[in-house]
C-alpha cells in the first residue's frame, strides 16, 4: 500500500525534461520581450523621432543615438 516516491510521482526524470523546455523557453522569451520592450527600447525611438520632427535634431543624430543607448547596455 506504499506509494514510490523515488520516481517522482511515477514520472521518470526523463519525463521532466520536454516540460523544463518549454518553462526555461517561456521565461527566456518574457525576459527578452521586457528587455526589447521595456524603457529604453522604442520608447527612445518615438522621443527621437519626435525631436526629429519639431526639428530639434536631424536624422543623422536619430540614426546615431540608438547605437550610443545601445552600447551603454
């Protein structure tokens, strides 16, 4: 009337593997999509073509300042 806890709840750890796959490619892409999305990400590119276009900057500098943010990462 035992229950065998040694092999996790019946599963062996093979089993586990394909489920880990698909949690640890789920918090990589949230992680990405926070990093990509997040502050400083197309937020900064909305504000520079906004400055772009009230004239306060040309596109050289809209071209130029995402490789500067980006290189401070």
């Amino acid at each position: 009337m035992g229950c065998e806890m040694g092999s996790m709840f019946g599963m062996s750890g093979w089993m586990w593997f394909p489920g880990l796959l698909v949690v640890g490619a789920l918090v990589g892409f949230g992680v990405w999509a926070v990093a990509r999305l997040g502050p400083g990400g197309q937020k900064s590119v909305r504000i520079l073509e906004g400055r772009l276009a009230r004239g306060e900057i040309d596109a050289e500098e809209v071209q130029r300042r995402p490789a500067i943010l980006e290189g401070s990462r």
